[in-house]
C-alpha cells in the first residue's frame, strides 16, 4: 500500500512514518511539508493512502482533498490534527478518515485494516462495465444491479444527500459553485459556506465509494460536473419513450403499459426541495397525457374495464384531474351504471371543495344535471 504524509511539521511527519514503516505493506512513497508540492506528487503517482492534516500554510487540508478527488475520486484520504473541534464534527465518518494527534500505532492498524477492506471490496471498471447499475428517481432515490442489489444509501448529512440529487439532476451539466452555496447556505458567509460545500462534496464521493466508477464528480472552472458510465435511470428510460410519441394503440399498449410501470411515483416525491418542483411537474404533465391517451384507446377499443382501470389509476395518483372523473362518469353512463356515476360526480365534488373550495367545471355538472334528469326513474331515492 503506498503511502504519501502532507503536514507542516517535521517532527509529525518523522513520527507518522516511522510507525508507518513498522507496519507490513505499508510503503511511505513520499513526505512533503508543502501541500502544493505534495499535490503534484500524488497527481503523478501510483498512491493508495494520503494522511493529510488539516491546517496547512498555504491551503487547507479540506480544499486539498477536494482538489486531490476530483482527479483521484478513489483516493482514501486520512485527516490528522491535533484539535479542531469543527473538523471533527464535519469530517467523523469513521475512524479511517479522521484521527487525532497524538497518533497511536493501535490506532493506525484499525484505519490501514479498513483501508484494506476497502480497496478489496470497491469492483474494479471493468467489472462494472459487465453490469449495469440501475438508478431510480420516481418517488425515491434507489440504486439496483442485477447480482448486486444495493442497500438504501446512508447519507452523512441531509445537504448531502441534497447536494447529490441536484447533482444527479444535473448530470453531465456544470453547477457553478456560487449558485450551490445560494440555495443550500444561504444564512453562511462566503468563507464559511465554501467550507461546508467542500465537506458535502468529500462526504458524497466517500458515500459513492462503494459504487466505483459509476458515479464521478469532476472540478471544472468554478462548479462540479456529475458524470454517470454504465448506468440505466428510469427517469431517462421512461422519458425517452413518452418524448418520441408513438400513436397509442394495438401494436404499441403492451409497450406502453410495460415503460408506464416504471413510473413508480412523481419524480423525487419522497423530498421536499422545491428545486425539483419544476422537474417533478414537467413529468408529471408527461404522465398525465401518456395515461389519458391510453385509457382513450381503450375505451375506444371496448375495453371499458381498462379504460376504468386506468382513469382510477389517475384520479388515485392525481385526484384533482377532472377529466380523469369526467370520463368515469361517461363511461359509467354508457354501461348504465348508475350509481357510479352518481358517486364519482360526488366524489369530484368533495375533493374539489376540500381542496380548493370550488365546485366541478361548469360542463362537468350540466352534464351530470342533464344525465340526472333523463335517469331519475332508473335512480330512485339515490339523487
């Protein structure tokens, strides 16, 4: 395991390598006082670990590590200092990745053995190039591979979390940072809220770690760019579909029905972020017309059962979708239901004056009116 020691103390640096070299396989390639010669170092070097302290002269050992992954995403990075009670809260994601000064040897074992671990367990780019990882952005974020079905992801911090699913929605898009610190610190001073921005994104490529290659936040000019290699989102999968608009119909509905599946959900429902507001409305308005003109065919077609089916689906997910009930209650009429007509007309209007305290439209219940007043004999006591 190669080794590089970033501190701006030489008495440190003698100390941590000298328990360093005691252990097996554990190589010290290089020691550097100046974290800008040490970066170059790294740069163009084969290097597993870097123990980096966090008070540096010349830049701070957080911005360093953000420098370092963003060309060495899979660097495991070791902090050490001697205080710095805000660096430990921000950084504690485990032992491997924050330590205290003094150091003990019992100590440095535990971090290098899950160091170990960690190289072991991490899949290589060619394997994950055999398997596809599945990602899932309707309703909730979920991450799936065929033989590698992945737990629910545990972020450190909820403006992680946040900080990624942006990203993700912005895939393959600069982000400036400026624009990232106004919407998720907004209270923070500049020198603060860059500070916090750094540890999100440390914090986001030590989560993804377990996810290789897949995932791969780069630094260009002033913002981060998320790329995604060998990944299927179902949000791109179903969009593509709908967007090229194929006529509904006998040659097409199972297709429908099978890329309609994958709409689990609105887009990120499970998280209140109004940046998603837009996104989430835009796919919704997507699935609303692809669900109407599929329940159109199917009444159309005769087949009334699943064109009920259908418009319950969407009164269900989206009960203020007046034509949804509207066509209901037609269909309803037509097969001389009455009181389901009766009932779906009430229904639309409950929910109407529960939720807006409005009536239904105005042709919704001359409608209703004029099918009461021809169907009065056949609805005793009922209306």
């Amino acid at each position: 395991m190669n080794v590089v020691l970033i501190d701006d103390e030489n008495l440190a640096l003698n100390y941590l390598e000298h328990h360093l070299e005691s252990m097996y396989g554990i190589h010290v390639v290089g020691k550097f006082i100046s974290p800008v010669v040490g970066k170059e170092f790294i740069l163009r070097t084969d290097i597993d670990v870097v123990f980096l302290d966090i008070h540096l002269p010349e830049i701070s050992g957080i911005e360093l590590a953000e420098q370092l992954l963003q060309f060495k995403p899979r660097l495991n990075i070791v902090f050490v200092t001697a205080y710095d009670h805000y660096a430990i809260k921000a950084f504690e994601l485990n032992a491997l990745d924050y330590i205290m000064k003094p150091l003990r040897k019992e100590r440095l074992t535990i971090t290098l053995e899950r160091i170990r671990d960690r190289l072991e367990r991490v899949p290589s780019a060619a394997d994950m190039a055999k398997e596809e990882l599945r990602v899932c952005m309707f309703q909730q974020l979920q991450m799936t591979s065929k033989n590698h079905p992945h737990a629910p992801i545990r972020w450190r911090t909820s403006r992680a979390q946040e900080l990624f699913l942006y990203l993700l929605q912005h895939r393959g898009q600069l982000v400036r940072k400026s624009a990232l610190i106004e919407f998720l610190w907004p209270e923070y001073e500049p020198g603060k809220a860059f500070s916090q921005l750094y540890t999100a994104i440390y914090h986001i490529r030590k989560t993804l770690e377990s996810f290789g290659p897949y995932f791969h936040i780069s630094n260009a000019t002033d913002g981060y760019v998320l790329n995604l290699e060998h990944v299927r989102l179902d949000v791109e999968e179903w969009e593509r579909f709908i967007l090229v608009g194929y006529p509904v119909g006998e040659a097409t509905i199972g297709e429908y029905e099978e890329v309609m599946e994958l709409y689990q959900g609105d887009y990120l429902q499970n998280y209140e972020y109004w940046w998603a507001e837009s996104e989430r409305f835009r796919l919704k308005t997507l699935w609303l017309r692809a669900s109407f003109q599929m329940a159109e065919w199917y009444d159309s077609s005769g087949h009334r059962e699943k064109a009920i089916e259908k418009y319950l689906e969407i009164c269900n997910r989206y009960p203020l979708a007046e034509e949804a009930h509207f066509a209901l209650m037609k269909i309803y009429g037509s097969l001389d239901n009455h009181l389901s007509v009766h009932r779906q007309y009430r229904l639309l209007t409950a929910i109407l004056t529960e939720e807006l305290n409005e009536r239904p439209s105005p042709y919704i219940t001359e409608w209703y009116q004029q099918w009461a007043d021809e169907n009065q004999k056949a609805l005793p006591g009922q209306l």
